[in-house]
C-alpha cells in the first residue's frame, strides 16, 4: 500500500478505516473485514466509544496471525476533557488498554478545546486556551512520545495560527494534523502550510459528511465526479478517495458495510491524471460540515470565528 513518511522513516498507508459512529456491535466485524482485506490503518478515538472492541478484533487478527502488530498503524485521540498536563499519560494508557495495544502509531490532540467534563453544556463545563494553553497539553504529548506509548503525535482540527504556535513554542513539532479534507472542501491554504512544515495531513469525511451523502449535496452525485467516474470504469467513491490520496494527503472513510469496505480500497487502484486533478480543484466550496459548534455555549470561551481562525 502507498505510504506517507515521517521524518524518521516511519510510515503511515494513504488509505485507513475510519471508526466515527461505528457502533461497537458493528465495529468488530469491520475492522476484521478490513484488515482482510488489506488495510493496515485504523483511525480511532476515545470519544468514539469503542476502542473496546476495536482491541477484541485486534487481538483476534494477532492471535490467528492474518497481520502482525508492527504491519498495522493505529491512531487514537486525546479527548477534550484530558487537556491537563497530568491527564494526558491516563488517557492514552485508557486507550492502549482498551485496544489490547503496548504503544500508538500516533496520537492526536482531537480538538484544540479544553473541556472540565467529557461532554460541555455548559461555560462552567469549559476552560478557556488562555486557563488551558494548547502549549501545555502538547508539552505532555511529548512526554508520551518519549516514553514509547506513542511513536508519533499529532493535533487534529487544528488551524493554521494554532499549529504555528505551536511549532514556535515547542521541542517537537506536531507531525500530523488530521482535518475535514474533500473536494468541496479542499484546504489549500492548510494543506499547503503543513507540507512546508513537515506535517502529514490526514483527511476525515473524505467522502463529504454522512449527512451530504445521503442528500442531493452528494458529491457522489456531482456530474463532474461522475463523468470522471465512468472514464475511469470505477466509482464515485473511489474517484473521491483517490483524489485524496493524489494531493498526498491520507484518506479514513468510515464504514462497516462490507462491499462498501471493499470498494473504498479498491480506490487505490483508481489513478487520476492532470485533467482529473484540475476538473476536481474547481469543484471546492468551503463547505466546512464539521463545525465543532458542539463546543459554542453561551458566555463560553469558544466561538466558530476563534476555534477555526477565520
């Protein structure tokens, strides 16, 4: 499978299975039907609510050998209510135990949000960046590198001027950022800046949300996309996912639909030209649907113009 490289010779496969609202009655048969079929990559979190049995289909593909620990690569994140330096060890070790896991092939700070409980209803519930700084979150993700737990760390959702201050601020650089990539929401300008700090780019939602997908916002159905589809003598979907992996950037679709599983990985056979490329750069507009408007309460620290940076 096509690889990203990470400074140190470390690599991270283009193409991942992605876990958001896979219920974990689901979640089991899924991964293990994708390791099947031959993925090597599975994104993960703790707020996904089933890590649990994502590590049961783990130890059952190590223990009857159909893949080894060190071909696979598994990324977990750290959630908004762990921000304290002196919380962040416990979560990760939570996660490794849940996952049956020694170490992480990475771990991401999930939002740049700071939370007192796992779920902010309320201001009370929240701290601000200026009572929490990102900073001291990240100094602690270091300290999880160093001691093995994780072999690569990361942010996710993080803005342009939020990995800057990050980098001018710290001994090690984040080497992901994992953000909302797809051709209605290209992320030139982010894209563009991790590539010249050294920063792998993961996308989620590469197919658009769950919600686009099933209205006429589609990009499935988007006749470009389709038109590009029949040339090609493959799916939409896999236009999709392989015009991700083309901008270099890895792509984590979620599904536990075996054919569906199937034929998101068969988007690694799809190759796009030039004028694939150029027709899909026109189709961007920024349409961003992940939001994070779950964080915005009233008289909050938070609001959608200071969490993005726009």
């Amino acid at each position: 499978m096509n690889t990203l490289n990470f400074s140190n010779g470390d690599s991270m496969p283009v193409l991942g299975l992605g876990t958001w609202l896979s219920k974990p009655t689901e979640v089991y048969e899924a991964v293990v039907e994708a390791v099947k079929t031959g993925y090597r990559h599975i994104d993960c979190a703790y707020i996904y609510k089933n890590e649990k049995e994502i590590g049961k289909a783990l130890k059952y593909l190590f223990a009857e050998n159909i893949v080894k620990r060190e071909e696979m690569f598994i990324t977990s994140k750290l959630w908004n209510n762990f921000h304290s330096p002196e919380q962040v060890e416990p979560a990760i070790r939570q996660s490794l135990k849940d996952l049956q896991l020694d170490y992480l092939d990475l771990y991401l700070i999930h939002w740049p949000l700071a939370f007192k409980k796992e779920h902010a209803q309320t201001s009370d519930d929240q701290y601000s960046l200026d009572e929490m700084p990102l900073s001291a979150t990240w100094k602690a993700m270091e300290g999880i590198k160093e001691m093995g737990l994780a072999k690569h760390i990361g942010v996710s959702n993080f803005s342009i001027p939020k990995l800057t201050s990050i980098i001018e601020n710290s001994a090690v650089k984040p080497e992901v950022n994992q953000v909302e990539v797809h051709p209605y929401f290209q992320q030139d300008k982010l894209i563009a800046f991790c590539k010249e700090n050294n920063i792998l780019v993961t996308a989620y939602s590469p197919l658009g949300s769950r919600h686009m997908m099933q209205s006429e916002e589609s990009i499935t159905k988007n006749p470009v996309v389709q038109k590009i589809a029949e040339k090609h003598n493959c799916t939409e979907a896999q236009v999709i996912l392989s015009w991700g992996m083309e901008r270099n950037t890895a792509v984590i679709p979620k599904s536990v639909n075996t054919e569906r599983i199937r034929e998101n990985f068969g988007s690694l056979q799809v190759k796009l030209d030039e004028s694939d490329m150029s027709e899909l750069a026109k189709l961007n507009r920024n349409l961003r649907n992940a939001k994070g408007l779950y964080a915005v309460v009233p008289h909050g620290p938070y609001t959608y113009k200071n969490l993005w940076d726009e």
